[in-house]
C-alpha cells in the first residue's frame, strides 16, 4: 500500500491562463518556461524538466496541494469535484520544482519530490475551473480554483 512521504500547500500566481513546475536547476531544462508553451491547449503538457499546466482563468491566485508518495497512490476522484484529470512523467535532476508564471517567471514557492535525480510519475487534479474563468473576467479571484499534484517514483 502506498505511504505519503510528505504534502505541501502552496499558492500559485496563474497568469496568461497558465503556470509551470519546472526543475529548480534550469541548466536541466532545455526549455525554459513559457518556451515552447501551447497556450490553450492541453491541460498538462510534459516537456523535459517541467509540466505545463493550462488554467482555467487568466489572472489569478490557485490552490495547489503537492504530494509525494513512495509508490502509486489511491486515485483521488473522491476527493474533490474535478474538472480535469491528467497523468504525465518527469524527469527532475534536482529534486526540486519551482513554481513559474507565464510573464511573471519563477515564484518563491517550490515542490520537493526529494534528495536526488529521479523519474516520476504524476497525477494532475483540478476543480473550480468553470467558477474562475467567470470570476476572472470580473477580478482577481483567489483560492476558486484547486490543484492535487500527486506525485510517485516512475517504475523503470
């Protein structure tokens, strides 16, 4: 059964609809965010160091839990009415992945998956996407939309 290692609550600044977490060490990251980004397209994009998340609303503060776990952890349909469901790998020399905005560049906030270069699996939760693209046009909405990044090592 899989055990969680550890679990962060952070907030994310999304702007131009999107938002990365890219690896901390970005001589590891041919693309650096946004290059390469497909703006309105695909809810996660995998690139190699980073995973592309594409939002809901254009400015806004979102909610997004972390997760590690040592192994492949429960699904979380139960946890949450989400909207959008993804699964992708990726490759993160450090250990360590910043959070990064579309025009606003690397946030304060990072995720530590752990001590040292690793493959991972990932699993990509969000809701409130529907009720922040209609708070967006009229504010800066924040905490409507909610991020469950779950994370495990990659089998082989």
């Amino acid at each position: 059964m899989a055990e969680l290692i550890q679990q962060q609550e952070l907030d994310v600044e999304v702007d131009f609809y999107g938002f990365a977490l890219q690896d901390l060490d970005d001589t590891q990251v041919p693309l650096e965010y946004p290059e390469g980004r497909e703006a309105g397209g695909a809810f996660l994009t995998a690139h190699e160091g980073r995973l592309d998340i594409e939002s809901a609303g254009h400015t806004h503060t979102a909610a997004l839990t972390a997760e590690v776990w040592d192994a492949e952890p429960p699904a979380a349909e139960d946890r949450g009415a989400w909207e959008e469901r993804a699964e992708a790998r990726l490759h993160c020399p450090s250990g360590e992945l910043a959070l990064w905005g579309v025009a606003t560049g690397p946030m304060d906030a990072s995720v530590h998956l752990s001590d040292m270069d690793g493959m991972w699996q990932v699993r990509v939760y969000c809701e409130g996407r529907r009720e922040v693209q209609r708070l967006a046009q009229e504010g800066v909405p924040e905490g409507i939309e909610r991020y469950l990044v779950q994370f495990w090592p990659a089998a082989g």
